[in-house]
C-alpha cells in the first residue's frame, strides 16, 4: 500500500525502507566513474573495490540476520542488490574498452 504524505506530496511505501542517502549518493558516483572508464586498470580497481564491499555487507547481513535485527539485515541486502548491479555495470564497461 503506498500512502501519499498530504504536505510533502511524497510516497511512501512502508515495505520498502528507506535507503541511506549518502550511500545512494556513492552509487550514483561509481555509476559514473564506470561509464567513464576508458583504461581495464581503472576498471578492475573499481571491480575490486565493489567486490569487497559486496564482502562486507554480507558479512554484515548474515551477523544482523542471526541477531534478529532483521530491518537492519534487510538494508544491508538492499545495498547488496545496488553493488550487483554495479557489478553487471562494470562488466558491460569492461566489453567496450580496447585493449591497447
């Protein structure tokens, strides 16, 4: 059910929490530091960096999962799912740039 706040004229859907701003703000930089990768060094630095976050979160996950505090492991798997497809972005990135 999404309910529309009637002062602010925004959405809310109470199933879906609401996602750290700063690390949306980090997502939207990577998505551009990918699509303006030009050289495979910079690329598999970036791949690097995503993979080992994708680690960590869910690391985290399986810890805030077995404590019960399952809102806070359902945000973690949401980050997870932003880093995937980060991670289909940079494959895709990776099939344009030629090999010098």
């Amino acid at each position: 059910a999404v309910v529309s706040t009637q002062s602010t004229g925004e959405n809310f859907d109470p199933n879906v929490s609401t996602m750290d701003m700063e690390f949306l703000s980090d997502m939207m930089d990577v998505n551009d530091q990918v699509e303006m990768c030009e050289d495979r060094e910079t690329l598999e630095e970036l791949r690097r960096i995503n993979e080992a976050a994708i680690a960590e979160l869910y690391v985290q996950f399986e810890q805030h999962f077995n404590d019960k505090e399952l809102k806070t492991a359902a945000e973690r798997l949401s980050k997870v799912k932003f880093l995937l497809q980060n991670r289909e972005r940079i494959e895709q990135q990776a099939e344009f740039i030629i090999p010098r």
